[in-house]
C-alpha cells in the first residue's frame, strides 16, 4: 500500500505544471485561403451565394502572449480575413481585435487545459455595387482549450465553444442587436501554432 501511494504521489508530480513563468509567446490562428467557382462559398462571415459568380479569400491572425506565472498567460490575437466575389458580386474585409486572460487549469509537460477570458471587437465592412454595409460586434465570454507541446518551443493549441455576451451594430440601424448564451457552432473552433522562448 505504501508503495502504491509513493507511486501515485510521483505519478500526479510528473503531471503538474511545466515552469513558464516570465516566457513570451508567438502565435498564428485561422489560417485559410479560399477560391471557389461554387455557388455558395464561405467568407468567414458566413455563406454568401451569388449564383455562378464563385470567390477568393483569405484569413490570419497572429498572437502574441506572456506567462506572469506558471498557470496564468495574458495576450492579444489580431484577426484579418477578406473576400472577394467575381463579376462585380461585391468584397468584404474583416478586423478583430482579442485580448485574452489564459488560466491553466492543468499542465503537465507535454498536455494543458485552459479557460480563456477574453474581450472581442470585431469591425466586418462590405460592398456590393455601391451599397456598402458596416458592422461592429463587441463581445465577452469564456472559451476552453487544449495545448499540446510539440517540443521545448512549439506548441498547438485547439478550442472549442464560447460562453458569454455579444453586442452587434449595423451601421444606419437603430438599435443593436444582444446576445447571451452558449455558442457551439463550428465557428468557435480554432487551430493555432505557437512558439515559446
């Protein structure tokens, strides 16, 4: 018996978390390139149907972080992405801004799980002719993930699902339109790369 506790209290060290604290970090998120002739193509924004009109685009969002302890990372992740539809169908560009608060729930060395707070902007402009259209989102919430290490330097990290609050403006409309809730469409999942030193 007494080996075995020996055992187990060696075992849930080896699983504690990996020393980081005072490590900067790179990161790039939502990498995509986009160029289809079908008649419905996603944007990033959603789907877009033009008839036989088809459409380019791209998106990327670069990170950047800091450990202040072993557990708790803060950071910010700037997205872009845009698209472009043929035969004058119109374009769009996308901005957003992410500043995040990362708390390790568990670390081990090579395996973490983590709750992410964060504050989003996002600012959509599109156009269509001469009819352009801007809107504003702010928003709020909570988001889990996983990180695996890849060595001493590379890290991916993967989430899934969002809880919290969202404010959306459409430019000329009166009113905003508020949302709170638990989003777990397959917009909140995200893949991301990441180097520590």
């Amino acid at each position: 018996m007494k080996k075995l506790f020996i055992i187990s209290v060696m075992a849930f060290m080896a699983f504690t978390a990996t020393a980081q604290q005072g490590a900067f970090y790179l990161g790039l998120s939502n990498i995509s390139f986009l160029r289809s002739d079908l008649p419905n193509v996603g944007t990033g924004v959603g789907i877009v149907s033009q008839g036989d009109n088809g459409a380019t685009g791209y998106g990327f969002a670069p990170e950047v972080g800091y450990y202040v302890s072993d557990r708790i990372a803060i950071g910010g992740i700037i997205g872009f992405s845009g698209y472009t539809i043929k035969n004058n169908g119109g374009d769009g560009f996308n901005f957003g801004f992410s500043p995040y608060v990362r708390f390790f729930l568990h670390q081990s060395e090579n395996f973490g799980f983590y709750l992410q707070g964060e504050l989003d902007f996002l600012h959509q402009t599109s156009e269509v002719g001469s009819a352009k259209n801007t809107v504003t989102t702010w928003g709020l919430g909570i988001a889990p993930g996983v990180s695996y290490a890849l060595s001493s330097h590379f890290s991916v990290l993967a989430s899934f699902g969002s809880l919290g609050y969202a404010s959306q403006k459409v430019k000329d409309a009166p009113d905003a339109t508020n949302t709170f809730g638990l989003s777990l469409d397959a917009s909140t999942l995200n893949f991301s790369l990441r180097y520590t030193f």
